[in-house]
C-alpha cells in the first residue's frame, strides 16, 4: 500500500524509536487521507489518527513473538 513504510520489526529493523513508529503512523494516515497536510478544519482529525496508530503500532511491535530472536519476547 505505501512502499515509504518500512518494516519496523526484526529482523529487518534492530533499533526502532518511537520517532520512527510515529513516521511510519504519519505516511499510513497521509496515504489514507490522501492529504500530505491536511487543511486546518482537518488537522485535529489527521493529528488524532497519528497518535492512535502510532499507539497502535507500539501495541503491535511489543506483542509480537519473533521466532529465532530470543523466543517468548517481544519484537522491540
């Protein structure tokens, strides 16, 4: 869907920050929206779906399980 997202999980990516969680939040919601910078009636919709799916992806990053990278632990 939006080949600027990279994969932030092992073994593709060791150092994820939360800078790099938000970018990729940011790209998704610009894609969807199809607004590089929403207009200011919208940037309090296009800021709140950042903050969800960067809470989102975090949520997702720290559950996952990765075969062959220590075992029960999580991706970051």
């Amino acid at each position: 869907m939006c080949r600027s997202i990279r994969t932030l999980r092992p073994p593709y990516a060791e150092a994820v920050t939360e800078q790099d969680v938000r970018a990729a939040a940011l790209q998704y919601v610009r894609k969807v929206s199809g607004f590089r910078a929403p207009a200011a009636h919208n940037q309090a919709a296009f800021d709140l779906a950042v903050e969800r799916i960067t809470a989102a992806t975090e949520e997702l990053l720290e559950g996952l399980v990765i075969k062959g990278a220590g075992g029960a632990e999580g991706a970051r």
